[in-house]
C-alpha cells in the first residue's frame, strides 16, 4: 500500500493499524475512519530533541536558551550532523519569554544568534515564510 506522506503535517508522525484507502488525513490521537485506525506517535520535547543529539554526535552545539525553538537536526554531505531551530519560534521566544519588540528580537536573532559562527558545529535555522 502506498502512502503519501505529503497529505501528513511534518510534525506528527502516524501508525497505520488496518488497510483500507490510500488516502490518509492527519488525526489527533487514535480515531476511527471506516476500518483504517490512525494513531498519532509521541511527539518529542525539544529537551527530549536536545538530548538525543548527544547520540547523534557528541559535538552538536545546542542552544539550551531556546531549546524550545529546537526542532531536530541535519545531515550534511561532506560536514557534521548540526541542530536545526525554527526561526520563527526562537524569534517568539525572544519576544514572548525575554520582553523584547518585535524589531529588537530580530536585532538579537540575527547579531547574536545567526552571527555567532562557532565552527562547522553551528546550528541552523529552518526559516518558513512562506
């Protein structure tokens, strides 16, 4: 049976408990759709996220001020494994937790977060404007 993750949100992972159509729609928790069950998988904890890097590679550099904007991590060709942050959650975090205006938040994101080269360890940020 094929299925196309693309129909699936990429945060949420699924079990396909029974055969049926090959049309699948994300579902919060475990439901019931004609004979096909989906369950929804635990989804991880940036903490959780953070410290399963470690096992990934001992040297990933993870930000443990905004591990809440952590969201995974990347594998480069030719380059180490580093962590990936969700701009737009790590720029909520500046203005929601630290106080910040929208205008000094992106100021401290790019100068102090993005612009903070600490070697081919450096993490990345997933920038979804779309």
């Amino acid at each position: 049976m094929k299925i196309s993750l693309g129909l699936l949100k990429p945060s949420k992972k699924f079990i396909l408990k029974k055969r049926s159509s090959n049309l699948l729609i994300p579902l919060d928790n475990s439901m019931q759709m004609g004979s096909t069950t989906l369950t929804s998988i635990h989804e991880p904890k940036s903490a959780e996220i953070a410290e399963s890097l470690s096992e990934v590679d001992p040297e990933i550099i993870v930000f443990h001020d905004y591990e809440e904007a952590l969201i995974g991590y990347i594998e480069r060709a030719g380059g180490p494994s580093v962590a990936l942050y969700d701009k737009n959650k790590l720029i909520q975090l500046l203005i929601e937790r630290d106080g910040l205006d929208e205008i000094d938040a992106l100021d401290h994101y790019y100068y102090n977060i993005v612009g903070s080269y600490l070697g081919e360890y450096s993490p990345v940020f997933a920038c979804f404007d779309y």
